[in-house]
C-alpha cells in the first residue's frame, strides 16, 4: 500500500458530514484508526491531534479520527474534548478493511477482532506516503506532524 494511491472513499463523519476522499485532494489527510471512543488510550491519542491540530492545519494536513464507534458517540466524544476535526463512524469496517486495520486482539486472556492503533499519512494527490501500524501513543502524534510538515514542505 505504501507509496500507492488510495481507492477512493466515501464515509460517515461528525458535524453531518460525509468524507470522500476524493474531494479533499490538494490537502495531505491523517487517517487515524483507534479501538473506541472515551477508552484512556484513545483519549489521550485524540487530545494529542488535537493539541497540534493548528499545526497540522499549517502544514496543509487534515486530520480524521476512525473507529466503529456510532455518529452519536462520536459527537460526544468530540464535544467533550473539543475536537476541532471530524471523526469518521466505520461500524461496517469498510475503511478498517481498505486499511487492514482489523487485527485478532487478546483482552484478559480472550481474543477477539478490533482496531490494531494504526495510522496514515496520505498526500495531496491521494498517495499513502507513511503508515504507523501497532501504534504506541505518548509522542505518536508528534510523529505524525513531523512527517506531515517534511511532506508539505517537500510537495
């Protein structure tokens, strides 16, 4: 997937919106995948993008939260940190499944089907350009505007 365009797609999203990827050509976007809304990990990744965010919005990048969490939990979910970017609801995993983001999961001593962390950095002409898969939080965010900003700056 690295380094190649990314099927178009059309998503569910926060503040009634709906996202395809398509239209947002011209801008880098950061797809990232998290296990589910108001968890502490997720939480904490989230508040992270969010710190940033004008950051990312001055390296000419996007930011887009995916989980299988519903619309209304997501709503909430942003309204309670005051996110300033869309979180997209995948409860059908049609973007988990482009991404490949479903991995088997242990969660005390039961294995189960869920979102591996994992993130995408895709350039303004629709290119996957950087993955972070099995995604540590503390300093991931960073990571991620680095790369953002050297893309924007190489473009």
């Amino acid at each position: 997937m690295l380094n190649q365009p990314i099927d178009n797609f059309t998503a569910a999203a926060t503040s009634e919106r709906t996202i395809e990827l398509k239209e947002l050509a011209g801008q880098q976007v950061v797809l990232y995948f998290y296990p589910k809304d108001n968890t502490p990990g997720c939480t904490t990744e989230s508040q992270d993008f969010r710190d940033l965010h004008e950051q990312f919005t001055a390296a000419n990048t996007i930011i887009l939260g995916v989980s299988r969490d519903t619309l209304r939990v997501h709503e909430n979910f942003k309204a309670k940190h005051g996110f300033p970017f869309e979180l997209i609801s995948d409860g059908e995993e049609n973007l988990c499944k482009q991404f490949d983001v479903i991995k088997l999961k242990k969660l005390y001593g039961k294995e189960h089907l869920g979102i591996e962390r994992s993130t995408f950095l895709i350039d303004q002409a629709g290119v996957l350009r950087h993955e972070w898969r099995k995604v540590k939080v503390a300093g991931h965010a960073a990571q991620v505007l680095a790369a953002a900003q050297a893309l924007n700056a190489g473009h």
